[in-house]
C-alpha cells in the first residue's frame, strides 16, 4: 500500500480559449510542480472542476497524469460518482492505469445516511486494492464525516486516508489524535495542520506556491516552526482569497500568474471581474 505523505496539490485543468481541456499544458503543469517538490499530484478533483468535465476527459486526464508523473509524484485520482456501480468502474480504471490512491466522495445528492454511506465506501473498497481516502466536505455533501464516522468507516479494509474540507482546526487534531492520516483541505489552516499532525496537505494554493508550500513543509517536519510561521503567513493571502472569492477562478488565475498557463473555468463558472484579478495579483505580489 503506498504511504502519502506531503504536499498535495489538486491540479487545475486548463482549458484552451474556446473551452476544450489543453491536454499539453497540463503535462507541462504537471512537470512544474513536481519540479518545485511537491509529493503528490491529485487529478480531477473540485480544483481540476471534475463535475464539468465529461467521463472520457476524466479517464484521459487521469491517464496523463499517472504516464507523466512516472514515479516522480504520487498521483491521486478522485473517482468519486453518485451512483455506487459508477463509483467502484471509476474505481477500476484508476487501480488499471496505476493510481496511488483514490479520492472519493460519499454520494452527494439526495444522500444517504451513515449507513448507506458506509455501504457505498465498502463496495469501492471490495472492488479494488488501491488504497481509499475519503473526502469530506460537508458543505457540498450534505454529510459529515466526523472523527467518530471516520474511525468506525476506517474498520473498512481498505480506507487508508481522510481528506477534511471541513474548515474547523479541531477537525485536524482529533482525527490526528485517533491515527488517522489525515489531508487538511483548507488552505489557510495548512500550517496548524502540520503541527497538529497531519499527514499531509491537500492545498488548491499549491497551483499557485508549490515551492513554498514545499518549504513549508520541511521546516515543519525539521521542527523549524519560527521559520515555518514566516512561510505560511506569505503564503496566507492567496490561501484566504482562494476561500473569499470562487475557489477555481482564483487557483487559475494565480497558476497563470505564477507561470502554470490554465485558461479560464469552464462555463457555466464564469471569469473573475477585473477588480478580482487585481487582488489575485497583489496575493501573488505578497508570495515574494
């Protein structure tokens, strides 16, 4: 079973002018990030807009990612679906083409309760043998994985890891606290999540800073926390604006700033206002 640990980034998909996926700007992305350290790459997660790309386009991007990363990265591909049977074909096609981990959310519309929750994490989970981390975030699923649910989903064989989007630090520290491998999913709590224990961080804001969430990361796991502090405050304006404005539109457009072309989102998201992309520029500005 492969042990993730790190910096993730969810990378964006980049979109060409008339809205196509840009296949060769994201393996030239995909090169610059791992290039500037960081552990793990994670495709077709909210950040790379998966419920706006089709299911060929997925199973396309996913395949790039595992052939392009070649052992440089770890790669995550989120396989997430409502409908349990589409779950676990996901599921397969990622195991086939060599994934590390699966991300996967519990159904999230008209979603069942803790039960059914777990029934559906167990039919992935018999189907495969890569390992599973599951993704809560509740504003989104209408379903909390708490630290309680988690330990009893973690009786599953199979579900390795938890990513928390759920903003709330004591999150990070009760399920640390219990031994889970947890991914904080909230930009601006990345340098908490480190001294509380996670396992790693599953940063947007990592299209944006890879190096320095990279450093972040080694003066974290060398115990430097004065120097760490210094890191994540650069980094803390393009982490709080990721959660101010829309998410995707600003991890693009910082990407692009920051020499990782991306395009715009695909519609129906549109394009930040002008008065957007200039506070995009000063957190970029504030990165050093």
């Amino acid at each position: 079973m492969s042990d993730l640990r790190g910096i993730c980034v969810p990378i964006c998909t980049p979109m060409t002018g008339d809205g196509a996926v840009d296949y060769a700007a994201f393996e030239r992305n995909m090169d610059s990030l791992i290039q500037d350290g960081v552990h793990i790459i994670a495709v077709n997660g909210g950040t790379g807009e998966f419920p706006f790309l089709s299911e060929d386009e997925k199973r396309r991007l996913a395949e790039l990612a595992v052939r392009r990363a070649d052992g440089r990265a770890k790669v995550i591909v989120q396989t997430s679906a409502i409908r349990t049977e589409d779950a676990v074909e996901n599921a397969r096609h990622a195991e086939g083409i060599g994934a590390d981990a699966l991300l996967v959310l519990p159904p999230y519309f008209e979603g069942p309760g803790e039960a059914g929750v777990r029934w559906h994490y167990e039919q992935i989970a018999r189907a495969v043998k890569t390992p599973i981390m599951v993704y809560n975030i509740p504003v989104y699923t209408q379903f909390d994985i708490t630290p309680e649910i988690f330990a009893r989903f973690s009786e599953i064989d199979g579900i390795a890891y938890i990513k928390d989007s759920t903003a709330d630090p004591t999150r990070i520290e009760k399920l640390a606290g219990q031994g889970a491998k947890v991914f904080c999913g909230c930009d601006f709590l990345n340098f908490f999540a480190l001294v509380s224990g996670a396992a790693g961080l599953f940063t947007g804001s990592g299209n944006v800073a890879p190096g320095l969430l990279r450093q972040l990361w080694d003066l974290t796991a060398s115990s430097r926390y004065g120097e760490a502090e210094r890191v994540w405050r650069r980094l803390q304006p393009i982490s709080r604006l990721l959660w101010t404005l829309p998410f995707n539109p600003v991890a693009k457009a910082g990407s692009q700033l920051t020499g990782r072309p991306a395009g715009l989102c695909r519609m129906p998201v549109p394009p930040l206002s002008a008065e957007e992309w200039r506070r995009v520029e000063e957190a970029v500005a504030a990165l050093g």
